[in-house]
C-alpha cells in the first residue's frame, strides 16, 4: 500500500510538473491547495493533512513510504513527526497509526474502518437513489433509514404498476 501511495505521488508530480508540493489526507486524496485538502479532512474521522514536496519524493521516494513526517524541501530532508500536539494538521504519515499503545487500539482502528466503509456504501447507494450526497452531518443509521424508505416506496410503486 506504501508503494501505492508512493506511486501516486510521483503520478501527481509527473501529471502536474508546475507543482512542487502536494496534501495529502488521511484517506490517501490528493490535493493542489492546502485548503482544499483540509476542507475534505474536515469530513474525515483523522483530519490530519500531510505536506509531500515534488524534490523529497523524486530524491528519498523510497524512504519516504516508510518515514512519517512532513518533508521539507529547504535542507532536503524530513521533519521528525510531532504527535503531541493534536491541533496540529501537517505533522504526521498516515500509513503509520500515531499511537502505538496495543492491540486493543489496533482492533478499534479496524471497526472504525469497517464503520468508515459502511457509511461509504450507504452513501453510495444514497446517491444511487436520491441523485444526490448526503448532508455531511448525517448520521449513518439516518441514512441507512432513509434508503430503506426509498427502497420501500419504490418497491411500493413497482406493485402497484402491475
């Protein structure tokens, strides 16, 4: 997955060669404009944004995937990561979980992925029947509510067609 990761950087900097860094979010999205990026991590549950420079990639590509830290291009190396101060949003990779306290954080990193990509299912077929996303502040049992809904007034519709 690093390798991945570390591939789609290098796209991004072959794709766009006037760009000399690039945020990435938690969920591995790319973005041109801090902004932009911090604006999606707003919607995630890690609302981390990590800063990756064009010159650090080509040079320490390899070491980059296993290195947490944001690069800096002015002594061409990278930033220790500094994982103490949580309002901070540039600071850490997240290939890697920023605390390693067990493994009962571990189990809870799954379910908060499986919850993750429930919701995203649920928000898929949302789309699929609405034409339309989601509120942001939606919770997913809403959602999941809602689909059941629509799924029973179409089936509703469906019988009385016939």
């Amino acid at each position: 997955m690093k390798n991945e990761f570390l591939e789609r950087l290098k796209d991004f900097f072959a794709k766009n060669e006037g760009e000399d860094k690039v945020y990435a979010t938690s969920d591995g999205n790319l973005f041109r404009a801090k902004h932009y990026a911090e604006s999606w991590a707003s919607g995630l549950k890690d609302k981390a944004v990590t800063t990756y420079y064009k010159a650090i990639v080509e040079k320490f590509g390899d070491k980059l995937a296993d290195t947490p830290g944001e690069a800096d291009p002015a002594n061409g190396d990278k930033k220790p990561a500094d994982n103490t101060d949580p309002a901070s949003t540039e600071n850490a990779d997240k290939s890697k979980p920023a605390d390693n306290t067990g493994e009962a954080d571990g189990d809870k990193d799954k379910s908060e992925k499986s919850a993750d990509d429930e919701r995203a299912a649920l928000v898929k077929r949302y789309i699929e029947l609405y034409d339309s996303k989601p509120s942001n502040f939606m919770k997913t049992e809403n959602i999941a509510a809602k689909i059941a809904e629509k799924e029973a007034e179409l089936k509703a519709a469906e019988k009385a067609s016939k």
